[in-house]
C-alpha cells in the first residue's frame, strides 16, 4: 500500500503540474486573433511568374477577389507565418548606429506582408500607420517593426522616421523608413516571448510562395470552396495548400505539450487505479483476518462505529506514510519537468496539496467499503468460527 500510494502520488504530481501548465500556456495572448481566421499556402511556378511583378501582381488580384467574398472580413499575406514552425531573418545597419568589430550588425526577424495583413490577424498598430497599396516597387522604402524592435535598438526614442538599410553598410545606403510600430506576436511559441520583428511591404520583396490570412465573420471553413474558385478563375493550375484554421495552427504548436499532459495523465490515472484496487484488496485481507477480533469487540460492546475507526485509522496510517514518501520522491523529481513547465513552479505548492488530497480521499474510499464489510459481520458467526 506504501509503495503503490507513494508511486501515484509522484506521478500524479507531475501530471498536475503540467496540467496547470497547459492551461496557463492555452490562456496567453499571441499577440492576434486566432478565432474565425483560415489560413492556407500558394506556391506561384517559376516559369509561368519568372520576375517579381508578375508575382505581385498575381497575389494583389487573389488578394483583392478573396477580399471580395461574401463572409470575408479581411484578407492578407505573409512569407512567414506565425507559430507555423518557420521563420526567415535578415542582417540590417542602423543610421547613425555604425557596426564594428565589437558592435557587429544587428539582425532580426523579417517578413514580407501585404497591407491586410494586419487587419486580417487584427495585430494591434501602436504608432504610425499601416502598409498601403502605394507602398510598392516604385515608392520609397519603408518598414514596420514591432515593440519589442523598437525598445531594444530605439528604448528612450521614437522609432517612428528612423531608417535603416538591409545588409551592410555601402557607400550609397538604400534607407528603408520606420512607418509604423505595432504590437508584438509570440512568432516561435505561445512559451516564448516575442522577438523584434521587421515586416517588409510584400510589393517590395515579392517571394514566390504566400500564405494567406482570411477572418470571416463565421466558419472560416465554409469559405473555402469560394476562395478556391476565385484563385482557380485566375490560374488553375495554382492550387491551395496547407489548408487550416488559426485555431488548428495554435493547437498544432502546443501538440508536443499536450501529448506530455496526456502521457503522463494517463500514467497518473493507471497508478491511482492500482493503488485504489491494491489498497482494497490488501484492506479487504486485513479484515479477513482480524474477523475473529472484530467478532470478540463486538461481542464485548464495541459499536459499529469503533470498528469503522480502528480499519479506517490502519489504513491511513498506511496512507499517510505513502503520501509522506511520495511527497519526498515528487519533489525530488519534479523539478526535471522544469522544461516542459510555463509560469508554473516545479515545487509548486497548491498543486501538490491537491494531489496529495485528491490520492487521499481516492485511497479513504477504496479502505471504505471492506471496513464496512466489516462492522456488518455477525459476532456470534465470528466467535462461532473461532
């Protein structure tokens, strides 16, 4: 009974913190909005759109005729989208910040997106403006970089007009201009904070492959069939793929998390089966063989009530003495899911008092219905067999 009470209690601590810590992880802010948001990839062939414009020009029409769909609320795209396991980054120079051998130069995320694309993701603008359609090829650079860009390279200034220039330093810097700031996304896990972001005009570094964003104002799914009309009306032999809600890409971002909560659950839920059957079977034995001695206090005056106490008062004793090892064992253990935890304490305290609590009770049942069993037997059938 001590081991079994002692084995659960580890293994229920360690589900019970990561429990708290998938729920913790399911509550943070992305820095978006997932909900009734679809996303999906096109792929443009490089021999039927050899250049640049021909590209632009094939995602501003898909653009503008899925912005067109009834249901649609917003529709934009990206190179990089977030939480989808990739990421692209790019070295710059700062005006007026020259890089050294001891200052080498910065380099930061960078993504190329279309001027809903904020809006279709609903990321916050916290100063400047947008991305318009005039922001292309022919217009001056520019930029939008999020907060947390903007605090490291620019902390007591406004990054609002700061310029910077992809690459390295030359002699006739190609200045991209700030336009705007906006509010930061978690790009690489719900887990990790967010990173300086750039984000570049798409019309200004046009990229072969776009994934798309289109938040709808229902399913996202039941657009699908229109959206894929309205790309095959333009190429049909462009077609859709990875094809999912936002919804499905967060919870495919969190999988390995979830599949240790389930693990370790199920691990957790199978020792507390056995330590229950085990406390019951070996409790079930006790008063077997204490059934001549409960017949003799029962004879003598005992009520039903004292032999209830006296198997219920081994057993947790019993109990007590597995919990106070296993407490030991799990915080000695615990402390390896470190790791896997987010903004939970490996020694986390209201966590193990409930564990503790939850295999107590479960345990009090299980010694329960054979003490019970007991105070129902006969004394004079027990003397009689002594």
């Amino acid at each position: 009974m001590i081991a079994e009470v002692a084995l659960a209690l580890v293994l229920l601590s360690g589900a019970g913190l990561l429990m708290k810590s998938f729920v913790r992880l399911q509550n943070v802010n992305p820095g978006f909005n997932p909900r009734n948001a679809l996303t999906f990839e096109i792929s443009l062939p490089k021999m039927q759109y050899p250049d640049e414009s021909s590209i632009v020009r094939f995602n501003n029409e898909a653009q503008r005729r899925i912005a067109a769909v009834p249901g649609v609320q917003a529709a934009g795209f990206t190179t990089i989208l977030p939480l989808a396991g990739t990421n692209a980054d790019s070295s710059f120079a700062i005006e007026g910040q020259p890089s050294n051998d001891r200052n080498p130069s910065p380099d930061e995320e960078k993504r190329q997106v279309s001027p809903d694309y904020f809006r279709a993701l609903q990321i916050p603008l916290i100063k400047g403006r947008f991305f318009t359609d005039a922001d292309n090829a022919d217009a001056p650079p520019v930029i939008i970089v999020n907060q947390a860009f903007a605090k490291k390279f620019w902390p007591n200034q406004d990054a609002l007009g700061k310029r910077i220039v992809m690459g390295g330093m030359s002699k006739h810097p190609n200045w991209i201009t700030i336009v705007g700031v906006v509010g930061d996304v978690r790009h690489f896990g719900l887990d990790v904070d967010p990173k300086p972001e750039m984000y570049v005009p798409f019309a200004q570094g046009p990229y072969f492959t776009s994934i798309y964003v289109v938040r709808s104002n229902q399913d996202p799914a039941s657009l699908l069939p229109a959206i894929r009309r309205e790309i095959q009306a333009i190429d049909s032999a462009v077609p859709l793929a990875n094809v999912r809600t936002f919804e499905d890409v967060i919870s495919d971002s969190v999988a390995p998390r979830r599949l240790s909560v389930v693990l370790l659950g199920v691990f957790a839920g199978v020792a507390v089966l056995l330590a229950s059957v085990g406390i019951y079977g070996v409790m079930s034995f006790l008063v077997v063989q204490r059934t001549q001695e409960i017949g003799v206090r029962m004879a003598l005056g005992a009520q039903r009530s004292d032999v209830l106490k006296l198997i219920l008062g081994r057993s947790l004793k019993l109990i007590s003495a597995g919990a106070g090892i296993g407490l030991i064992v799990a915080l000695m253990s615990t402390s390896t899911l470190q790791a896997l935890l987010y903004n939970v304490s490996a020694f986390d305290t209201p966590t193990f008092v409930l564990v503790t609590i939850l295999l107590a009770a479960v345990a009090l049942i299980a010694s329960y219905l054979p003490a019970m069993r007991a105070t129902k037997a006969d004394p004079m059938t027990a003397l009689h067999a002594e």
